[in-house]
C-alpha cells in the first residue's frame, strides 16, 4: 500500500456523503433496483450462439447441364428452394459454375474473420441472462483491493475479453459501504466515454458481488509513473488532454469524481487512458457537496477546510495529476506528517522544479488556485499552449 493510501486510512475522516439525492431518471430508475445489498441482476451481456453458422445465407446453385451449357445469352439461372422454384434475372456469366461456389466459400471465409474482428461488447438486452461466475473463464489476477480483486476473464460463449471484479458482501458489511457500492453502479453504469472504463453489467450470488468490467491491458497508471519516474511532457500532455476530456463529460453529466489520482488510471492496450474508479463520485446536480473524501495528497484547500464544494474540486486535482507527472510525486506531499501537509494544500504552498517547462508550469499554477472560481476552466485547458503544444488535436485526444 502507497504512503498516499496509508495517510488517507489513517488520517482522513473519509464518512461517505449523506442525504444523496439525483435528479437523474436514469439514476433513481437503477438506484430502486439496488436498494439493500441483494442486488438484482442487471445483466448486459449479449452472447453470441456458437451454433450458428457464418455461410448459412449461401445457397447452392443448381445448375442443368444435362443438354444445356451455360453461355453468354443464358437469360437466367433457376435456383431451386425446397419445391418451390425462385426466378432472378441475372446479368451474363462467363465464369464456370464452380467459380460460384469458390467465390461464396471465400466470402464466408472473409465474413468470419471480419465478425471475429468486430465482437462487440456487451450491452443491454431485452431479454437479460441471468449470469453467473461460471458462464465465464477466469484469467491471472489484474489487482487486489480492500474489499475484493479483479480478475482477467473471458465469457465462454461469446468470448468476449472483460475484466470480473469480485467484492465480498460480509466485507461491504461490515466497513457499511454499501451505499458507496451503489453509488459507484449508479453512476459508472450510464457512463459511455473513451476515456472512462465502462461498467457493463453485474450479478452476484450468496457470498459475493461482480462487477463486470472493460479490459485495459497495460494495467494501473500508477505502476507505469513509478516504473518511469515521470512522464516525458509530451506524454504527459497527451494523459492529461484525454482526462479533460473525460472530466468534461462528466461535468456536463453533473458527476464530480472526487478522487483522480493515478492509483484510479487505466491504460488500454492502445495507450489510451481510462478512469477507473467511482467509489468516490457523485452524482450532484445542485452543486454544493461537504463530504471529506478522496485522497490526502489530491484534497483541495476547500476540503482540507471542510468548506462546501464543486466540480472544480476535479480542476484541482488534475493540476496535482499534472505535476505528479512531471515530477513523479505530488506537489504539497510532506513526510513529517498528515498536518504538514494539510497546511501546505491550505496556503497552497506550491514550489515547481526547474524541470518543468514555462507553458507545463502556467498551468499547473493556474489549476492549483486557493479559490475555485479561479481555477482554469476545463475548456481552456485544452487550449492551453502546454497541451497545444503537444496535442495537436486535443479535443480527440
């Protein structure tokens, strides 16, 4: 467990927030099948019937070649359906008939390799399956947490690639976040951006709860700064265009996170970068929140001086994200102890090495404001000459 992870156990009164309310349809229309820990099923997962073959839309052309030959002024060709007897008008061949076949059997070839290609995902279906663990393969572990792991796992029908997250219901007890559970499903469930790592369904059974999730290959971001130190800045532009991104989309959803730090990243296997946890968001139509949460080193000074907050408490913590990057630890980390670094984050005691770039530096220091409202906004982030610099197009980061 990371120093930051231990400060926050330890230090941070982390009381999940109270009186959640949501104007969401959406969010009330799931949040009634959640009540309790008894979970109902909501399953997404569409397979695909393995008995189903890929040629069977090719028919046999039977041909007559008793007394007849196939030339140039055949006007037709009479396929032949059961007792019934289908006539097309069919532009010459010049080919041989076993050209026909050849053709059909090389387009069926070229089809299942295109759908084997294409496997989609799972989402909703009208008529749910009611999942359980052994409709799935279980793979290596990708992590461990406090209250479950995840596992690499593959749907034996479909073979479809996820990732199960595998919760223990006497452990969600006995700590009493469930609610933060159903928060976290609410939320992550009806969320659809590139950059955010879907939640595609769930289900669970005696014991436990699984979560199924997105796959991202190159596994925790938190692991790939430490193997590197810091990021190189056009890499680190590139990371912290695509979470502007995200975070506009959840800011335009009215979802704060409240808890970005690379420990919550992602990357897929392309390089692309996925926030991953939602234990700490909240879906806050009105704004205003009080609730301490999120991590020591990420908290803003409203936090740490258990003021109301917004979304720009998210701004704050992409300028931390930013200078982590860079630097390879947060800016206002302090190891004589938690209050340290609680004044610190407070008079935004914040000293930027030389390493860092003019244009990287500017906006660190214009997202690590004292004051929200002063805080760069999201949109202008993406303007910023640091991430233009080196995104040419950041808003497809």
């Amino acid at each position: 467990m990371d120093v930051r992870t231990q400060n926050l156990r330890s230090g941070v009164n982390v009381n999940l927030a109270k009186n959640y309310n949501s104007s969401s349809e959406d969010l009330q229309s799931v949040s009634s099948q959640l009540k309790g820990l008894n979970l109902k099923p909501q399953h997404t997962l569409k397979t695909q019937s393995s008995n189903q073959s890929l040629s069977r839309n090719f028919h046999t052309l039977k041909t007559q070649t008793s007394n007849q030959s196939l030339n140039k002024n055949t006007p037709s060709l009479k396929p032949q359906f059961g007792n019934q007897s289908l006539y097309r008008n069919i532009p010459p061949l010049k080919n041989k008939t076993s050209n026909l076949k050849l053709g059909a059997d090389r387009f069926a070839r070229n089809e299942s390799v295109k759908k084997s290609n294409e496997r989609k995902p799972p989402e909703t279906s009208s008529q749910q399956k009611a999942w359980k663990i052994t409709d799935f393969d279980l793979g290596k572990p990708l992590g461990k947490g406090k209250f479950g792991s995840a596992y690499l796992a593959r749907e034996i029908v479909s073979g479809f690639i996820c990732a199960i997250k595998v919760l223990n219901k006497s452990e969600l007890r006995e700590n009493k976040i469930e609610k933060q559970l159903r928060r976290e499903v609410e939320i992550q469930s009806h969320l659809r951006h590139p950059n955010i790592l879907r939640l595609y369904g769930y289900f669970h059974d005696e014991k436990k709860i699984y979560l199924i999730l997105e796959f991202a290959a190159q596994g925790e971001m938190y692991k790939i700064l430490q193997a590197k130190g810091c990021f190189q800045e056009s890499e680190a532009a590139s990371y912290i265009a695509q979470m502007t991104n995200a975070l506009i989309y959840l800011h335009g959803k009215h979802v704060i996170h409240r808890d970005i730090k690379p420990e919550n990243l992602l990357l897929s296997a392309d390089g692309r970068l996925k926030i991953a946890d939602f234990g700490w968001s909240v879906h806050a139509p009105t704004s205003r929140r009080k609730t301490l949460c999120g991590t020591l080193d990420y908290l803003p000074p409203e936090m740490v001086e258990g003021k109301d907050h917004n979304n720009a408490v998210d701004l704050w913590s992409l300028g931390v994200l930013t200078f982590e990057f860079l630097v390879g630890s947060p800016p206002f980390e302090d190891f004589s102890g938690h209050d340290a670094t609680y004044r610190r984050i407070a008079s935004v005691d914040l000293k930027i090495p030389d390493t860092i770039s003019p244009e990287a530096a500017d906006l660190i220091a214009r997202l690590l404001k004292y004051s929200p409202s002063k805080r760069i906004p999201l949109v202008e982030v993406l303007n910023h000459p640091w991430i233009r610099k080196h995104v040419p197009d950041p808003y497809k980061a």
